[in-house]
C-alpha cells in the first residue's frame, strides 16, 4: 500500500461515525502545512530575486529555490500571483516598518518625514525586489499590479490621513474639506512615482542621498512646490 501524500490529493473516504473530529484535525493541521509551505516558498523566491534580478523567470525562480516552477504555479498560478503574494509580505513589512517610526514622531510632519523614509530605505534595501513585485510580468496584461493589490501602501496612507486631518482643517477650514479626501491617493502616487524615479537614477553627483530625496517628499506633500518657486521683490 502507498502511504506517500499528494500536496494536490483530496481524500474521498467516508468518515466512520465519531470520526468527524479526526478528520477536521487532519485538515487543520494539512492547511497548517500549505500555509506554511507558502510562506517558505515566498521567502525563496525573495531571495532568488534579490540575487538574480526583477526580470526573474518562475523557472529561475524554481531552480534558485531547490524546486520544480510546477509547485510555484500550484501554490501560486502563475507569475503574476507569485508578484502579488511576495508583494503583500513585503509590503506589509514596509507598513509595520512605517508604522513604528511615526510612533516617535511629535509632529504629523515628522511622522510623514518618518514613514517616507522608511519606505525609501525598504526599497532601496533591495531594489530588484521592490521592481519585481511592482511591475506587471510581460504577456500578463490582465494581472494587477502587485503593490496596488496588496493595499499595504494604500492602507498606510489611510491610517496617516486621520494622523494629519486635524492640524490640516485647523488651517484650512471645513470648506476645504476636499482637501482632506483626495490627499491620501494623490500622496499616494506622489510617493510611489517620485520614489521609483529615484530609486532607478544611476548613482551620481545629481542624484540626492535617500534622507534627502525623503525630506524632499515630504516637502512637497506639505508644502507643495511654491515656495520653491518663490522670488523675492
């Protein structure tokens, strides 16, 4: 008799009678297994694309992480599944990290100077990563982009929102209420494009250190860019 398991097998045997909390344990402890699984494959294909490259192929991916591309797809269907679920973790990581620095903050300023950063330095941390999870896979145009599907950037620009609302209707008034609800999306994308930008310049002179392209970000989501523009009489 062939005892071995199929991550893809489902059993078809009745449950005996009283059986019914042996066969939920069972499954408990296979879905336990498949998470886990998944977690580990994420976590290879993470370091398989920091060393190889966001243009990574699932085969290269597979090879790097000692596997077949057959169980990539089966945990993740396809490439751009594999981009969204790497894309939430490392996300995420970069919420709780943005999280943390605007707990030290004593200004909503300094809060945003402080979650910026955070983002910047992730990114920067391991740019092949942060292409791979934010860039459709060629051929693939009907997948989301990753970073957008995830949320964790949208969720970290909903939760500093309440952070700013008060001190910003405080000096704008209530009629300035629109303000307040398009800001988060328009930061949003502010943050991410200039971001990107950045973090693809070569290494030169022109190009600013990460504290500074942070302060500058956050220059502009405060203050805009007229007082960069203002001329003296």
């Amino acid at each position: 008799m062939n005892n071995s398991h199929d991550e893809s097998a489902v059993s078809t045997a009745t449950p005996q009678a009283g059986a019914v909390g042996v066969v939920d344990g069972r499954a408990a402890r296979w879905q336990s297994h498949r998470e886990e699984r998944r977690r580990e494959l994420i976590k290879a294909a993470r370091k398989a694309v920091h060393k190889l490259g966001s243009d990574s192929s699932m085969e290269d991916i597979a090879s790097a992480a000692g596997t077949s591309k057959s169980v990539f797809y089966r945990y993740f269907g396809d490439k751009a599944g594999l981009q969204q679920a790497m894309g939430e973790v490392v996300l995420g990581q970069m919420q709780r990290r943005m999280q943390e620095a605007a707990q030290q903050a004593q200004t909503p300023r300094e809060g945003l100077l402080a979650m910026v950063s955070a983002y910047l330095q992730m990114a920067e941390s391991s740019p092949n990563v942060y292409a791979f999870i934010t860039r459709l896979s060629p051929g693939e145009a009907s997948a989301q982009d990753a970073i957008a599907a995830s949320g964790a950037l949208g969720n970290f620009f909903e939760q500093i929102t309440g952070m700013i609302a008060t001190p910003m209707r405080e000096y704008l008034g209530d009629h300035h209420e629109s303000v307040i609800v398009y800001w988060p999306t328009a930061a949003i994308g502010l943050v991410r494009n200039a971001g990107e930008m950045w973090l693809g310049s070569p290494a030169d002179s022109a190009k600013p250190d990460q504290a500074t392209m942070a302060g500058q970000i956050t220059d502009w989501l405060c203050l805009g860019i007229a007082p960069a523009l203002k001329t003296t009489t």
